[in-house]
C-alpha cells in the first residue's frame, strides 16, 4: 500500500475540511496506512468512519466497508460522496441494486475510480462477487458495526462469521480494521479471534458520557407514564428535540397521539410504515417540523441530529448494549441531555415470555443479557459506572456524584456495612467450587430447598440457610454490589456462573469494610408516589377560590344573560380550584370544558384564578392534569352524524339499539363535553312552539338544568318530562357550547 505524499491534517482539511483529528482518529489512520490489523472501539459520535474512510481516499486500489444494513448503506455513500468531486469515488453493492447498476459499479472500481466499496455480508459471500473482488486491488477491509459478529453483541449477524474466509479467498495481504461502538470485554475477544486479527493495534476510547443525565422510574399504569412524559418534556424541553423508544408498533402510534393532544409535535416511527412516510418522518424530524419522535428500536440508525436533549424509554430494553446506544442518540453536541427509563417488573416477565420460544442457547444469552438490565435498573450505585462497568472500563464516581449526573448520585441512598455478609456469599461461592448461578446462591444462602439444591445435597451444607435473617431483596444488593466492586465475576460464557475475583480471595484474607445501598425496590416506590399523587389530589380543592369562582360564575351568567349552569357546570369549577388552570389550553383539561366554552366563557376566570395565585403564592400542583385522547366511542360518532344527516331521533335510537330515554341521555353527554349540536329539525316536528318557548323561558332564570326541578316546575303546564328532557339538549347546546 502505498500513501501519497502528504500530510494527514492537510489531507483530512481538503477532503473532510476539518481543521484538526479528534480523539485518536490520527493514530487509528496511521495504523490502517501502515497495514496492521486494527481494532478500534469508539462510542457513536466519536467520528469512527472517518477512519476508514480518510485512509480508503490515501490508498491505492478500494477499500471494502462491510455494514450490516443495506438501509444505511445510501446515506454512507452519500455522505461520503457529499465531500467528493464525483459519485465515482463511494459505491455500495447489495441485493437492492438492478443489474445494469451492478456493472456500472464494477466498472467504476475497475477503473480505479472507486476508493469505498460499501458491501452487506451476505453480498460478501457470493461466489460471483469474489470473483470479481480477486480481480482488483484491495486496500484494506473495514469491518463496521463488528459486534454483529458475536453471538453475545446486541445484533448478532451470523455472515459476519464468514467475513474472515471470504478474505482469505481474495488471496490477497489485506489488513483488516474492525469497529464496534459498543463491546463488552467479551464480545472484543469474540471478534478479535473470529475475525482472526493479527496482532491488532487496539484504539479504545472512553464509553463515557459525561454530558448524559441517567434515570430510572418506577413505571405505573400507562395513563400514568404518559402523564409524567408530558409533564417531563413540558417541564424540562419544551419544543426540543428528543426520542421516545418504545417495545411495539400500536404504543408508538399511541403515545405520538397523546403528545400531539398537548401540543407537543410528535411522530410514530416503526419498521410497519411506508418508506416514503418513514424518511418524510425522519426529515420532519431532522428539519425540527416535528420535536420527539416516538420509536420502535428501528429508529435512530442512521439519524445523527445533534441536538437531541432526551431519550426516553418508555419500555426497558433488552440489553445494556441496546441502552447504551440508544440513549447515546442524545447529546451528541456534548451539551447536557436526559435519559429517562421507565422500569417495571411486569416489562421484564414480558420480555421472558418472548425468551421462551427460543432455542436453548439464544434464550440463555437473551435472558443474562436482560440480568444486567435489571441490575442496571434496580441499582442505587452510580449508574454511570454500573455501565462503564459493564464496558470493562474502571470509573470512580466522583465527577458523577459532584455535577449530580445520574438520579443515584443526585439523591443519595442510606448505606449499610454489609462486611459480614459478603465474607458469607464469598465463602458459600468458593466453598461450593464456584458452581452456582445467582439465583441458587441466594436460595443457598436464604435456605430454600428448591430441587437444583436438592439434587446436589447442598443443603447438608454447614453454610445452608445461614443469610435468613435477611431477605432476598437484601442479597440480590450484596450480590450485584460484590460485582459492580470486582470481588465476584460472573462467567457470562458459562451460563453466568459466579466466581471468586481477585479482590474477593484478598477480602476473605482481610476482611475491610464494605459500604453498600440496597437495590431499589420499584414495587414500594411506585405505591409511594401514588399514595402522594392521591393525598394531593383529594386534599388541593380551594374553598376559597371555589367561593369567588361560584359568584364570578353568576356575574358573568347576568351579564350574558344565561343561566349560571351554561356558563360553567360546578364540577367543572371544582377542578379549576383544585388545578389552577391559567391558559386557554389547561383550561381545555377541565372536564366539561371544551376549547369553544373555554374561549366563550374561560378569560375572566383564567385572569382571576392567576391574580388569586399570584396574591396567595399558592404553588400549582406539579402535575398538571393532561389531556388524554378523547375516545369518543363508536356509538357516539354514529349519533352525531346521524344528528347531521338530520335523522329522526327514532330511527337513530333503532340503528343503534338503544331506547329513546337511553339515546337522550347519551345525546345529553356529548353536548356536555362540549360538543355542539342542531338538532333544531327534529325539535320542530316534536315540539309545539309554545311549549319551546315555556321550556326556554324556565331555562333561562333557573338555577340548575336539573330535570326533576324543572318538572315540578312546568308539570303545570302539561309539559311532560321527556318534552324538558328533548328541548334541555337544544338550550344546552344552544347557550353553552
Ligand atoms: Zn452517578
């Protein structure tokens, strides 16, 4: 290989036009120049394919980029081609690419025009396309996204296996650069020795991401995570960009849903929608027409927008790697973002449930791997290093606990000297020839005669039972604290049995104190926050602000000359003093008020519940009450077009099964939510004028729409009650919507 005389920062100027190497691009660009095999492990947003891509426009002949997918490929290619003179210099072969796009490919490479070939493994493998590959130069191979080739990486690709002897086959002394941005320490060796790398040099950059603030929540009912996503996003990023991930296709659809109806701009995103409407997606996204895009795993790819001040998971991902990328969408311009995860036990049992249809070896990996996530969630030890853990990477906590950079080191947890108890997990290990899984270690130790303990007699064990004065929640906190500090490893090849560390066997020789918080316990938590969430909700109704409410209420009634009830219903009031709405649009949340009555009769409460506010410095509750989807049923969709096509009451009480009395009282809570209905032609044929103008005239000066009140009232006058009841619905609809 040969390397055009120049220097690299001239070159990286003239073709990237960056003025300086980040991190240790350099170096990595050296090393593949120089032939070596090289491995390099950057977290995303490191600038990883630049070093590849400057060395494949130094060198002589084409590089080969293996990516794993084609849907990529076009934008790497492009994004390549955007620095160059001609299209001719990046081209991608896959099975998306027609015949005659295939040969002009082939001649451009031929040429010597082509410096980055972009191929998917499967492509790789075909006979016809090593052929031709045999015929050319070939700088070097790039192996991209080179997890893949791990059965314990996130993306398992079993071509990528392959990789390797299709190589060889080119018979060519090709040097091979492998990246990855996420790898345990496993998954490095997997692909060091799969991928047969000749003394690689190793480029490692810190997984570390400072500028991430991580969480984890208990998650409740969904009503309920919607209302704090809302509330998170108003409170914390307004009209900023953010990803909400979600497991399946219907939740995304359902959450874009109910942030759109609070205004905030959002969009599904899933592997089920159109092409087209997908990257009109992604546009709208990147263009910031649209703030949170709400996704399956599928999205996120290929999208760099730097700018992303949140990730949400709204479900728990199935593994730490999965996590770690995910959330590593946001921030990329190193300014502070958020990374929110909502965890519940019942996500985990589902997920289990997925597991179980697998075959034995995927279903063992799958479940350890969804372990760690628990443990991750479950820890009350700085998450930051709980994940460079995980990474292989040693982290103190210092920076994190000083700048309060994950919830654990914002609000610290109650430690405990746990020595004791961990001398006794050590020695139950080792004296058991370090055979157990975390879950028989602590049945072991909590004396629980299941049958895998039974069947080794371990419960004849002079050890067995002795860790019963605590409970499981307990051990589970010593156990993953014995590992995240290294005196426990967990053999993640074999099955995730546990063994003495090196710092273990020096603790049982000298026993030192050992400080640890207990796990969460998410079940206790999410009780506790409801049981606030209910006292604040029953205890904030404002009698005192009812009061005002209740006499502006009347000023306003005689002002516009309607009764008091059309102004406002007195549930609707209730909830103003309880929730303080101070615009239009929280007005919008109280029940029985829609947008039109808001705008028709909210402004002078909306002026006097802000003054009374502002006088008594009265904090609004937190949670502001959101707007969930109106679900207007299907019956209640078919009265209303019914009522526009000018139906008789009869035939739409027929179509739909219902009695008279049963289709007016349905017709009498769609005007009450707002909804304004004529139904003028049918009160026409019904009724005599003169009772309308009886029935009106009562309704005008009453006090309440109650019907009883207005039957004692009128009985006098022959007015039946279904007369009251039928004419009500047009005054109501009428004056107050
Ligand atoms: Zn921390």
């Amino acid at each position: 290989m040969t390397v055009k005389d120049r220097s690299l920062t001239t070159a990286l100027k003239k073709y990237f036009g960056f003025e300086q190497f980040k991190g240790q691009q350099e170096e990595i660009i050296q090393s593949i120049l120089s032939g070596q095999d090289t491995f390099v492990i950057m977290p995303t947003g490191g600038g990883k394919s630049l070093c590849y891509q400057l060395p494949a426009l130094l060198s002589e002949g084409t590089a080969i980029v293996v990516s794993p997918l084609i849907a990529l490929m076009k934008n790497q290619v492009d994004a390549v081609r955007s620095y160059a003179e001609s299209d001719q210099v990046a081209h991608f072969l896959n099975s998306s690419l027609s015949r005659a796009k295939v040969k002009e490919v082939k001649q451009d490479i031929v040429s010597g025009a082509t410096k980055l070939l972009y191929i998917a493994p499967e492509t790789l493998t075909k006979e016809e396309t090593l052929k031709f590959l045999s015929q050319i130069k070939v700088s070097f191979v790039a192996v991209d996204e080179a997890h893949c080739i791990s059965e314990w990486g996130h993306d398992f690709r079993p071509e990528y296996r392959r990789i390797r002897s299709m190589i060889e086959n080119l018979e060519q002394d090709i040097p091979i650069i492998a990246l990855t941005a996420t790898a345990t320490p496993k998954v490095r060796m997997d692909i060091v020795k799969t991928l047969r790398l000749e003394e690689p040099k190793e480029f490692m950059a810190s997984f570390n991401r400072d500028n991430l603030f991580y969480e984890v929540q208990p998650k409740g009912k969904k009503e309920d995570v919607l209302r704090r996503i809302v509330q998170f996003i108003k409170d914390k990023a307004p009209n900023e960009s953010g990803i909400i991930y979600v497991q399946n296709r219907k939740t995304t659809e359902e959450v874009a849903k109910v942030l759109s109806v609070n205004d905030i701009k959002a969009a599904p995103y899933h592997a089920g929608l159109e092409a087209k409407l997908r990257s009109d997606t992604q546009d709208a996204f990147l263009m910031e027409k649209v703030d949170v895009i709400v996704a399956t795993i599928a999205f996120g790819m290929g999208i760099d927008k730097p700018d992303v001040r949140f990730v949400i998971h709204f479900d728990i991902p199935k593994s730490i790697e999965n996590y770690y990328q995910e959330t590593g969408r946001a921030g990329r311009d190193g300014q502070h973002a958020h990374c929110l995860t909502f965890y519940s036990y019942k996500d985990i049992l589902r997920l289990e449930k997925f597991l179980r249809d697998k075959p034995v070896a995927e279903r063992e990996m799958g479940a350890q791997l969804l372990a760690e996530m628990i443990a991750y969630a479950e820890t009350t030890a700085c998450r930051r290093r709980f994940l460079l853990h995980y990474f292989g990477e040693k982290y103190k906590d210092e920076v994190c606990r000083r700048d309060e950079m994950c919830d654990n080191c914002k609000k610290q947890h109650p430690t405990e000297n746990a020595k004791e108890a961990l001398l006794l997990m050590l020695q139950v290990v080792k004296d058991l020839h370090e055979k157990l899984q975390a879950k028989e270690l602590l049945d072991f130790l909590l004396g629980e005669k299941t049958q895998s303990i039974l069947d080794f007699k371990y419960e004849q064990h002079k050890l067995f039972g002795k860790g019963r004065d605590k409970d499981r929640h307990y051990w589970n906190s010593v156990l993953r604290q014995g590992l995240l500090n290294d005196y426990l490893r967990k053999d993640i090849e074999d099955y995730g049995i546990l063994r003495v560390a090196d710092a273990g066997h020096d603790f049982l020789a000298k026993p030192s104190l050992f400080e640890i918080s207990l796990n969460h316990n998410f079940t206790q938590e999410m009780q506790d926050m409801e049981e606030e969430r209910e006292q604040n909700a029953s205890s904030t109704l404002d009698p005192q602000l009812l009061k005002i409410l209740l006499d502006l209420r009347k000023q306003v009634a005689r002002k516009k000359n309607v009764p008091p009830f059309v102004v406002f219903q007195k549930v609707s009031l209730e909830e103003m003093a309880t929730q303080y709405p101070f615009t239009i649009e929280e007005m919008k949340n109280i029940s029985g008020v829609s947008e039109g009555k808001a705008r028709r009769y909210g402004r002078s409460f909306l002026t006097t519940i802000k003054d009374y506010v502002e006088e008594n410095s009265i904090i609004r509750p937190v949670d502001f009450i959101i707007k969930s989807v109106a679900r207007k049923s299907k019956s209640k969709v078919t009265i209303i077009q019914s009522i526009d096509r000018k139906m008789p009451f009869e035939d739409i009480a027929d179509s739909l099964a219902l009695r008279m009395d049963e289709l007016l009282q349905e017709l009498y809570m769609i005007i009450n939510a707002g909804t304004k209905l004529n139904i003028d032609y049918y009160i026409e044929d019904i009724l005599d004028e003169g009772v309308q103008e009886d029935i009106e005239d009562y309704f005008m000066q009453a006090e309440t729409d109650n019907l009883d009140t207005a039957f004692e009232e009128l009985k006098e006058d022959d007015i039946s009650l279904e007369e009251i009841e039928l004419y009500r619905l047009k005054f109501l609809s009428d004056n107050a919507n």
